[in-house]
C-alpha cells in the first residue's frame, strides 16, 4: 500500500497519472503505477507529442502505416493503439469500482477548438471508434466548446472538459454536465466526467502580473492565487451537486461531474513541490499528476483533507488581486488562449516530424 492508496481510501481523492507513452505501457510501468494506487490516465497532444517524437516505438507501426492514409490518419492509429492498450490496464479499476474510476483520456484534435459542431464529431468519432466504457473524450471547455460538452453528455457519452482557468468558466461546464444529463432519454448510471481545473498555469501568469505591480502587498500574494481559485471552485462543486435538480438526476443513475485538478507540477522552484497536490485534497476530486509530482507525494506528501480549511481566505486573497487591478477574467482568457494554442503547437509539430519520417523512409 501507498500513500496513493490512502489518498483514494481515506479522503476520497483518485490520483490519476497525467502521461501516456508506449514504453510505459509495454514495459509495465503503467501497470506497476496502478498496481501502486494510480486510478486513472489522462493524455494531451503535448504529451503524445513528446512521446512519439522522442521513441522508436512506434516507428514499425508507422512504417506500416504509411500508404493506407494520411500522416495524420496514422497518427490517429498509433495514438489509439497506446489508448486502447492502457485502457486494458486501468479495465479491472473501472470495473471494481462500479465506473467511478480506470479511465483513460484523449483529446479531440487541437485544431477544431474553435469549431462547435467539429468538436461534436470528433468526440463522437472517438467513442464509437474505441467504444468501452472507460474511454473519456477530452473537450476543451473553450466557449464553442461548451455547447459540444452538453450534446456529448446528452448523447450518453463520458467526457473530460479540460482547460478550465475560471470560476464563471466552470460554472458553464457544470451546467452543460447537468443540462446534458437532463436532455438524455434512459439510465445515466454510465456516463461520467470530470472537470479539469487548471492550477499552477494561474499562478504563473498571476505572479507575472503581480511583479508588474511591484508594490509589498502585490508581492506578498505571489504563489496563492491558484489554490485559492481552486478551492472556491470546489465550493461551487459542492453547491451544485446538491438541492433538488440534482436529486432528480442522481435518482437516475447519475454520478457527479468530479472536478479535476490539473497541471499540478510546481512550476516555480521557489515553491513546496507538493504545493499543488497537498492542499486541493478533498472528497469527490482528481488530481492528475505527472510521474515526478507522483514520486513526490509517496515520498513526502500528506494525506490530510485541505480542500475545505481556508475558504474564507481563499476570497479574500482573489478579492485582494482584484483591488490591485490583476484581472482573473483576464488572466481566464489568456490562459485559455496560450493552452489552445500549445496543443495546436504540439499537434503540428508532430505532425511534421512524422511526414519527415515518412519522406525518409
């Protein structure tokens, strides 16, 4: 046992792993981190970037691939072939835990981010293509995004909304879940999702700001914006999971859309390591987690339940930013903008790197 397992036993958290590659699924890596209390896997375009571009793993398939389609046609089967087999090993999660948990995530293509009805079918296209009931389609909760939430979800579709930087961001997300779950016609009790709540990337573009302003007060708020913001998203979480409209949708089977917290790597060496991982614990939630955080936390992290302790503090300090002029909606949308705009990047420079490939072979 783990201090993973404690965290899913104890508090109720599922540390999710947030990386996917072939040499991890062949060597059984993957499988030692679920056996190590890992619940779930999630996957972007940087991170199958990364992965693709930097192994020969996948150069036979690739190789064989080549003039059944496009490159990009292939790269959509080597990335479902890793999804598909790490689904496989997160099946007996998923299963002992009645759908709660073992599932494994994949983006739609970066390039349609802005595109309503091409986010629908995409998403649509990846489930009825990998068609098991641990798969979750990732969906960007940009604003053409959300109308593609709420139709996947009331088409009986599991999904993972990522890239949410906001409070006003995430109450739309939640509302298209609970819209979606009340437009399906039959029994809610498979579908699921999670609301992937960007961390340290406020912090980030925070503190740029706030060493902007230059002044004591602006400085010593440097570090805290992010776990505040989390921390009253999670309050929303609990208002809306609870009252009338969402006992009529539990009575159907439903379970809640958990919020999910990602990019939680520390991405300022002056803070804990852990700074994003020890204080969002809390009932009901994800943390997804890179290997290095993972090690960090079974090595030195605590198990303790944060997510509630300071709210009232965690008001005060978003009420503090916004006396000194840092604008959170602004910081939301160039946030939202920047992390589009990375996958774009990640998912054309693949793409490219994979049509050298072939024109070399």
């Amino acid at each position: 046992m783990t201090k993973l397992h404690d965290l899913y036993a104890r508090e109720g958290q599922s540390p999710w792993l947030d990386n996917l590659s072939r040499p991890t699924i062949t060597s059984g890596e993957l499988a030692r981190r679920v056996s190590d209390g890992i619940r779930g896997v999630t996957s972007n375009p940087t991170i199958f970037q990364k992965a693709i571009s930097g192994s020969d793993a996948y150069d036979e398939q690739f190789g064989a691939l080549l003039g059944q389609g496009t490159v990009e046609e292939a790269y959509w089967e080597l990335v479902i072939d890793d999804i598909e087999h790490a689904l496989a090993v997160l099946r007996p999660v998923h299963d002992e835990s009645e759908g709660t948990d073992g599932f494994v995530s994949l983006e739609v293509s970066p390039a349609i981010a802005s595109n309503t009805e091409s986010t629908v079918a995409d998403a649509r296209r990846l489930h009825e293509r990998i068609a098991l009931p641990n798969l979750m389609v990732k969906i960007p909760a940009t604003e053409p995004g959300v109308p593609a939430i709420r139709t996947m979800i009331a088409e009986g579709r599991s999904i993972n909304i990522t890239l949410i930087f906001s409070l006003d961001r995430y109450a739309e997300v939640i509302e298209a879940y609970l819209s979606g779950l009340e437009a399906h016609d039959g029994d809610l009790s498979g579908v699921h999702s999670v609301a992937s709540f960007f961390v340290s990337r406020v912090d980030t573009e925070v503190d740029r700001r706030l060493d902007a302003v230059g002044t004591e007060e602006a400085l010593a708020l440097r570090g805290k914006a992010a776990v505040a913001q989390a921390k009253l998203a999670y309050q929303i979480f609990r208002d809306r999971f609870t009252g009338d409209r969402w006992s009529a949708l539990a009575a159907r089977g439903a379970s809640v859309q958990r919020p999910l917290w990602a990019s939680t790597s520390t991405k300022n060496p002056a803070y804990p390591d852990l700074l994003y991982v020890d204080t969002l614990i809390g009932a009901d939630t994800v943390n997804t987690l890179p290997d290095a955080t993972i090690d960090a936390f079974v090595d030195h992290g605590v198990v303790h339940r944060t997510i509630d302790s300071g709210v009232e503090e965690a008001a005060a300090i978003l009420e503090a930013l916004d006396r000194l002029g840092i604008d959170m909606a602004d910081v939301s949308n160039t946030l939202e903008h920047e992390g589009v705009a990375a996958f774009v990047k990640s998912y054309d420079e693949l793409l490219q790197s994979l049509s050298d490939k072939a024109n070399s072979l």
